[in-house]
C-alpha cells in the first residue's frame, strides 16, 4: 500500500453526515446512561448479598424492588393513596418551594447588585444561612407553621435560597463592565439594564446554583415530609414502612423513585446548560 493512502488521517466528525452525528451521539449517551446504572445496582446487589450473608438478614435487591415497584405503578395503593398520588404530591411541594426560592434568589441578588450597603450588610446572614443542614430548620419550621404543607415548602425555600442567591450574585458580579457601558450607551437603565444585561451574563453561574439547589431542595422535601406529618408523599411512605415494619420492599420502592425523579431533574439542568 502506498504510504500517501497509508498516512492519510480518518474523516474528521465534522464531516459526517448530521443523521450519523446524531446516531452517534445517542449512542453514546444511551452507553453511558447504561454503564451508570448497570455500576450503581451492581453496587446494591453486592451490598444485599454481603448483608444477608454476615448478618442474616434478607436485604432487598434491585429485582425485588423492581417487582414491587411495577405492582405500585400498576395502580396498587399504598397507605391509602397511588405512588402516582404520593409522586405528585412530593412534586408539587417541591415545586411551590423551589420556585419560591427561585425567586427570592433573583430579586435578592438584584437588590445586592444595586445596593453595596445592603450587600454588605446581609451578605454575611446569606452565608451562614448556606452553613445551616436542612433538617435543622424542622423546628423552627413546625414552631412558625405547625404541622402540615407549608412547613415542608418553608424548610426547601430555606434551604434552597441560599446556595441560589449567591450563585446568581456571584454571576452578578462577574459581569463585563463593558457589556454594562453598551447597556447604558444604547439607553437601558434600572430594571432593562437588569433583564437585558446582568440576567443573561449570571444565566451559566446561575443553572449552576439551580444543580446545586435541585439536589438540596429534593433531599431536604423527602425528611422534611417525614417529619412534619404531610398525610401523603414519598417522604411520608417511607417514613411510615417504618411502623408497619415493610422494610424489604415497599420502603426501597419510594426510594428509588425519589432518586429516579432527582436524577432526572439533575439531568435536565445538565443538558440545560451545556
């Protein structure tokens, strides 16, 4: 073979064709989705056999929440409510609490951006706040709201508010000063200056705090659902396979779907941004 055919590189990937491209792209993304499951329920299995086999207990594997989790989407009740009554009621709370916090974030960020004496004045409570565990604020949550929703919706709110309103004061602050001087050249001030120039610079510092802020907010619904009395939701069906002593099945089946349902919404913040 002549050594010009032998030394001539492989088609570069911009040249393939886009269906191809495409292809290969969800390829590779359906592998490594695979991979990762196929590690994480290896990991269970070994940890049920390892458990079961040293301590004699029989530990729930994969398949065995797997069956139960079919039988509950199939349309079985658990504690007097669906698994999709459960699932909707942990979304919607966590909802209420992470859009609320999400709001909050911005507008506290936007007054910090406007106010340096505001800033340095409640920058430092922001902060600690950040330090604070979740489940620390369950009594002071239950002491201002009693028991019920809108103690679960206050705890996500204050723990999501934090790592948001620095990550998007953070994205405030390392705005181009020159993209500021445009701004202000073709005539944007006050809140259009805001929405058209410190918004989008701080969008990559803030999808960044909404990862951070999904994983919190969803960890911190589910405890909090156990402990202030919600009647219903995934939290609240783990908590109660306590009492009634079903630790095998119907207490994992709530949560892998919580970790599915977390895992999802991480996902679609990932692809969000880039």
């Amino acid at each position: 073979m002549p050594s010009s055919l032998r030394s001539c590189p492989p088609p570069a990937a911009e040249s393939l064709p886009l269906a191809v491209r495409v292809l290969c792209r969800v390829r590779h993304r359906a592998l490594r989705t695979m991979g990762a499951a196929l590690f994480g329920l290896g990991l269970w299995t070994v940890a049920a056999l390892v458990v079961e086999a040293l301590r004699g207990i029989p530990f729930p594997t994969p398949w065995d929440c797997l069956l139960e989790l079919c039988r509950l989407l199939g349309g079985a009740t658990f504690l007097e409510f669906t698994l999709y009554e459960h699932v909707g009621a942990s979304c919607l709370r966590w909802l209420a609490g992470f859009l609320l916090a999400c709001a909050l974030a911005v507008s506290y960020a936007g007054l910090a951006l406007a106010s340096p004496l505001f800033r340095s004045v409640s920058l430092p409570t922001v902060e600690v706040l950040q330090l604070i565990p979740g489940l620390a604020w369950v009594p002071v949550a239950i002491l201002l709201f009693g028991l019920g929703q809108t103690a679960t919706v206050s705890i996500i709110v204050l723990t999501t508010f934090p790592v948001l309103a620095l990550s998007v004061l953070m994205g405030f602050s390392c705005t181009d000063r020159d993209l500021v001087r445009v701004g202000r050249m073709c005539g944007c001030t006050g809140s259009d200056l805001f929405r058209t120039v410190y918004l989008p610079s701080a969008l990559p510092h803030l999808l960044s705090g909404l990862r951070l802020g999904v994983g919190s907010s969803w960890r911190v619904l589910i405890a909090a659902e156990m402990v202030t009395g919600s009647g219903e939701g995934l939290g609240f069906a783990i908590i109660q396979s306590r009492w009634t002593m079903d630790y095998q099945t119907r207490r994992n089946a709530p949560s892998v779907r919580v970790g599915m349902k977390g895992a999802h919404c991480s996902s679609t913040l990932s692809r969000i941004s880039g």
